[in-house]
C-alpha cells in the first residue's frame, strides 16, 4: 500500500539518537536504550560488514544482568543472516578475542566493561583482532529500516567451554609450573569475570590464593579511579592475611589491577612499565596519559603515544622497527604485539587488552628477583600519577569548556592554575606546569564523565594537582567562578 514503505537510514543515525554509539572501544549506552532491535541491527551490521559471510560467530557476555538478553539478540541477529553461532558463555574478553585468531572465526562480546550497572555495550572482534576505528564508522554507515526488525529471541545454546580453555592452556603453557611457588596471594573476586580463573591459574603456577567479597550483584570496577573504599579494603586485607598481593579485574577482565604486600594499588601504567621491562621489549605503545616514566627510564628502545583507546593503541603498533612489541594503557589492560618469550617459553602475540598477562608477568617477576611486590619499582624514575572524574555530567558542555579553556591564558588559568608551560593536545588537553607536574583533562568515551589524570614526583602532589583540577572543573561546569 502507498505509504507503507520503511524509511531507510543509517544504523548510525538510530544509535545517535538512542545515545548507544562507539565509545573509545566498543558500543556503550544505557541498559534502557540497548534494546534488542537496536542490539541485533549492530551485530548485523558488524557481520555483514566482514565481506565473506563466516561460517559461526563466537558471542560471549559479562557478569551484568542485562548481558545474557543482549547476547540472545546477538545470536538472534547472525541466525536470521544464516550464520552459525558459538555460546562462548561467561569468560574475559581477551579469552573471547584470542579463541576468535585461534578458531578463524568473528566474536561478539557483551560487556560494559567498568561503567556502572545501568550501563552496557558491545564490543567486536574479526577473526584477525579488535575492529578498528575505520571499522567501527562503516558499521555505522550501515543501511537500516525504520522501524527496526525486533529479532527473535531464542534460550541461550549450551556454553561451549572450547574458548576459556585455550585462553587457559595459552597460559599455563607460557609460564614454568612453578613459577608461583610459595606465594600467597588475595583475589578480588567482586562480579569479575576472571575470579574463578584466576584462582585455578595461580594455583597451576604453584601459588596459594585466598578469595576476597566475592559479589551476585554487580560491582563497577574501574582501574583508572579506583574507589577510596577499594583503597581501605586492600589495606585491611593486606594486614589481615600476610597476602604477597591482591589482583583483580574490571568487569570483563580487559584491565588489571595489582595491590602490593601492604595493599596499595599498583597504577596501571606503571604496571604496564613492569611488564613490558620484564618482556624485555623493544618497542612500546602507549596513550599520552600513561607515566613519563616511559621515556625517563632509558629502558626501551622506542616509546610511541597515541590518543587514549585501544583501537588508537593497536592502529600505532603496526611496522615496530624494535622487537619485541607490547602495549598497554593507563588503565593496565596489556597488549602483546609480537610474540615473546618469558623464560624458556614461547607466547604468542595477542593485541588486544588483556588482565591475566600482567597479573602473571608481575607476580612471577616479583618470585624469580626475590623481591616483594613494592620493590619493583626500585630505581625507576620518581614519577606518581593520580586520576579522578566528573560523574553525570553533559559532555558537549564538557568538550564545550575545555575549548574555551583553550582560547586564552585566563582560560588556562580557571582550568589549571596557571599558565602551562606546555600543552599536548592529543586528546583532550595534558598541561605541562612550571613545578614539572603534568594535568591531563578529557572527555570519557564511554561514559558521561569528565577524567582528570595528574603526574608528579610524589604520590601526594600528585593527588593534590588531580583533586584541584577537578575542583575547578566543577565549579566552571556549574557555573560558579574558579
């Protein structure tokens, strides 16, 4: 009948207007706007956007609640394009990203990664690795009827545990038996999606491990701005129990996060520092946020930076002049570029934000040097880095204040304190200051908050420069006077 066509448009369109587009990596929004037309019409556009129809496509979810719902409308999605689908169940992401290389096939991962419950996404994986920016436009660009097709939703099929088991083998393969013998270490259970796999992995590896608040509901973990009481617990569980470290994970087990003997959290890229010393790499890539530590510690032959995200981390790994290659993240996710070797082992590369290699790389170092935990960092440069962030704020009227900060010196002022002595405008905007501490401000890319990450010679100015910041930063977004 007239007027009965659908009207077409871009998948894009929808997601914008629904407030569930890419983020820095993968497709974030609201449980509320992440319905399942909206869920299964992203699937569809990422399979199809593959060229050569796959034959099976690997989907796995996270701890969340509103996971497994988003996961049946991935699977309702490649059904309906005649491809076969894998429940790959509940596992880590990079677990999800490396089974997708070794069985040649695409993966779909349901996760919000550390943004709060309310909160979830998507992230995509070709058989060949994480979907780059590119990638992520023309799934986007992808041509869609209004109003979208609600899928049919089917039960789950059985977990097939095919997927974690390789992630598992790729570990106790990597590391020498023993390589934890005599440790004790303190997981952190919370709603990770690692917390049973990382107690059978530390106890391959000959360590004794003691679980920590284990979780049914779930619990926001982000590793770039660990909460205060996260900082408390790891204290008191330290004291309590004579535990060598704490580890744990973000939601869907992408971003580490390591307490030493005493409790104190490790910074992520700090971490980061440690692994890629013990990898002894050549090359190593890195976002403009992590540590300056990188280039001052002369231990690497090559340092690149990049805007923050894995995409922009893997996009800057390709043609390394200096083998071997790693990169990682502020916020401790770990990606190995090139294939290494720890000890008399081989591992193979997998350039994707990982959780269990640098929980492994640091723990073993810290065994095989004799070393406790908090000795690492021995004769490393003196560089302390602090972040804090803005929750529930509007973005644009965020990218819309750092751009006015941007115009004059008294803009720089009511944003930093001072006239920089230099600004990097990679992303966001990092100010150099004339005491030589560094304040980095951007817009998060996937949730609606304001980051702010501080750099200094001590712990505590570090801590002071970042809380000033955001002082600033919310009295000029709630329009009082800096």
């Amino acid at each position: 009948m007239p007027g009965t066509e659908a009207v077409v448009c871009t998948l894009g369109d929808i997601a914008a207007a629904a407030g569930a587009g890419f983020g820095t990596s993968g497709v974030r929004g609201l449980v509320t706007r992440l319905t399942p037309d909206l869920c299964a019409a992203y699937a569809t556009a990422f399979l199809s956007m593959l060229g050569a129809k796959p034959k099976s496509v690997l989907i796995g979810h996270d701890l969340r609640p509103s996971s497994p719902a988003i996961a049946q409308a991935c699977h309702a999605a490649a059904h309906a394009l005649g491809i076969g689908t894998i429940n790959a169940g509940v596992l880590p992401t990079p677990a999800l990203a490396y089974a997708a290389g070794e069985l040649g096939c695409p993966a779909i991962m349901v996760t919000g990664s550390h943004i709060p419950f309310d909160r979830n996404g998507m992230k995509f994986y070709r058989a060949e690795g994480e979907i780059s920016k590119a990638d992520e436009q023309r799934i986007l660009a992808f041509p869609v009827a209004q109003p979208l097709r609600k899928p049919e939703l089917l039960p789950l099929p059985p977990v097939d545990e095919t997927p974690l088991a390789l992630y598992v083998t790729r570990y106790r393969d990597a590391f020498a038996p023993a390589a934890l013998q005599g440790m004790t270490i303190g997981i952190y259970e919370h709603s990770s999606v690692a917390r049973d796999l990382l107690h059978a992995l530390l106890r391959a590896l000959g360590a004794q491990t003691v679980g920590l608040a284990r979780s049914d509901s779930f619990v926001a973990i982000d590793t770039e701005a660990v909460r205060a009481e996260d900082r408390a617990l790891a204290r008191e569980w330290a004291a309590a129990r004579q535990l060598d470290a704490i580890v744990t994970t973000d939601g869907d087990a992408d971003r580490p996060l390591i307490a030493d003997e005493t409790g104190e959290w490790l910074r992520g890229d700090l971490l980061g520092l440690l692994c890629a010393r013990e990898l002894g790499a050549g090359t190593v890539v890195t976002p403009v946020n992590s540590t300056t530590a990188l280039e001052a510690c002369g231990l690497f032959r090559e340092v690149r930076r990049t805007r923050i995200g894995s995409p922009h981390v893997i996009a800057a790994m390709a043609k390394p002049e200096y083998l071997p290659l790693v990169g990682f993240e502020a916020n401790g996710g770990f990606l190995l570029g090139s294939p290494a070797h720890i000890g008399g082992h081989s591992l193979a590369a997998l350039a994707t934000r990982d959780a269990v290699l640098p929980v492994l790389l640091v723990l073993a170092g810290a065994r095989r040097r004799g070393l406790a935990v908090s000795r690492l960092t021995d004769g490393l440069p003196e560089r302390h880095s602090f972040s804090g962030r803005l929750q529930e704020v509007d973005l644009q009227a965020c990218k819309a204040l750092l751009h006015a900060a941007d115009e004059t010196a008294q803009g720089m002022v009511n944003l930093f304190g001072e006239v920089p002595v230099a600004i990097d405008r990679t992303d966001g905007l990092r100010a150099t200051l004339a005491s030589g501490g560094i304040v980095h401000v951007r817009p998060s890319g996937n949730a609606p908050e304001l980051r702010c990450y501080a750099e200094a010679e001590s712990e505590g100015e570090a801590e002071r420069l970042c809380g000033a910041c955001l002082s600033r930063l919310s009295g000029l977004l709630s329009g009082r006077s800096a």
